[in-house]
C-alpha cells in the first residue's frame, strides 16, 4: 500500500475504528465520481447523481439527527452550509449537494482521491478541545491547539494533563499505523477520551498550525502550544493619521 493511501478514511477506518466516530461509507459508481467532479448538484431519476443520492438515504437515515459528510481524503468546509452550520447536513440530497459544490472537493475527484461518500453523525465540537498532533518516527512531537482565532484561559489549567493523554494516546495506537510519521487531528470527549477526526501526510500542504513552519529541527520536542493571551498595551498611547 502507497503510504499516501493510509490518509484516505475508508483504508484508515477499519484500523482506528475504536478509535474514532463511527462512520458508514458508500462506494460511488465511476459515473457518480465524474458528476461530482464536474459539480453536478442533482439528477434526473436513474442518472449517476440520483443513484448516489439513493445510496446514501440508508446509512443517513440510520443516525439520529444531523450527518457529516465526506469524501475519502476531504470535507467540503469551502462551502457556506460549513461556515453556517459546521457541515451538519439532514438530507442526502443536501449532503450530496455541498459535496459537489466544494471546490476542495471536486479537486480532490479530479485528482483521483475520491471513491466514498463517508458519513458519521454530527458532533458539535468544542473549540477548547480540538487538537493536532505532531507525530514523528511514532512519537509525538508537539501538539496544537486547532482553532487560531482566540485565546482559551482554560485551556491553560489543562494543557499538561491533555498533553500526557494524548502522549499515551500515541503510545498506545502507534503499532496498528504502517506510517509513523504523520499528523493527526483529535478531539478530546467530556470524559477526556480522544476521538481521531482526521489523519495527514507530514509536511506541506498539511497546515502546521501554531508551529508556524515545516522548516523547524525536529528532533527537539515541542510540547504544547497554545494560542498566546491578547497583547496589553500600557503608557501612553499616541496615535497619527
């Protein structure tokens, strides 16, 4: 197996299934891979479009509530149904929808990454307890807070405790991976059990987030790293126009 391979869901699934949020997948014809490619958003009855949209009405119609929906290696978070509602979708027909009009996906088809629909049910996250993690030769090297746009208080009487969890998190799933080198996005339960959300290759194009650049020594651990308190501004202040 390409090593590259392990980064699509379905061939990750199956070894980290314990691990992660249950997820049901639907294979897609050739057919159905090409409309969404080319971002067709409906079809007429029997076409490849309303052929998928029929294969999906069973594993959606099995959770309870809203799904989240993807394709083997991406989520379509481009689209405005993610930054209204976080990618929660009811319909297949929604869900096929904002899959085909996610550029991020149709490039994903065009470059033949792209042979399931994934489904799992939606899960509000909290912001506080998303994570990526920065794993080297099957050792975690540094560890990320997920979302950038603020500083957490909280998350400083934590930090320790989740960095130790997601240490023995590491230690204790690294055999099943055949790539020890990775980046892995997690997310911590209210009982503090860690969920997989998503795998990536190491390195570009795989955001570094708050470790700023790939171009690092990396044979120095980084331990955890959070998003710094707002800068105070004290004295006297002068301002020209």
């Amino acid at each position: 197996m390409d090593s590259n391979d392990f980064f699509r869901i379905p061939v990750w699934y199956p070894v980290l299934a314990g691990r992660t949020f249950l997820t049901s997948f639907v294979k897609l014809s050739s057919e159905a891979i090409e409309a969404l490619k080319n971002g067709e958003e409906r079809g007429f009855r029997g076409s490849p479009v309303s052929e998928a949209i029929k294969l999906m009405r069973h594993p959606m119609a099995s959770i309870p509530g809203n799904c989240f929906v993807t394709v083997d290696k991406c989520a379509p978070t481009d689209t405005e149904r993610f930054e209204a509602k976080h990618g929660a979708v009811f319909s297949p027909e929604s869900a096929w929808k904002f899959l085909a009009r996610s550029a991020k996906v149709r490039a994903s088809a065009e470059r033949g990454e792209v042979e399931y629909v994934c489904i799992r049910p939606y899960r509000h996250m909290n912001r506080t307890r998303e994570f990526r993690l920065f794993i080297k030769d099957g050792k975690l090297f540094a560890m990320s807070q997920y979302y950038l746009l603020r500083h957490f208080r909280r998350l400083e009487g934590v930090k320790d405790k989740f960095y130790d969890l997601a240490r023995n998190f590491v230690g204790e799933i690294i055999w099943m991976l055949p790539v020890k080198t990775l980046v892995m996005d997690i997310y911590f339960t209210a009982s503090d059990e860690i969920l997989v959300i998503d795998l990536n290759p190491w390195g570009p194009p795989t955001n570094p987030l708050l470790l700023h650049t790939w171009d690092r020594d990396w044979e120095k651990p980084q331990g955890i790293v959070l998003m710094p308190p707002p800068m105070k501004i004290s004295g006297e202040v002068r301002v020209s126009f």
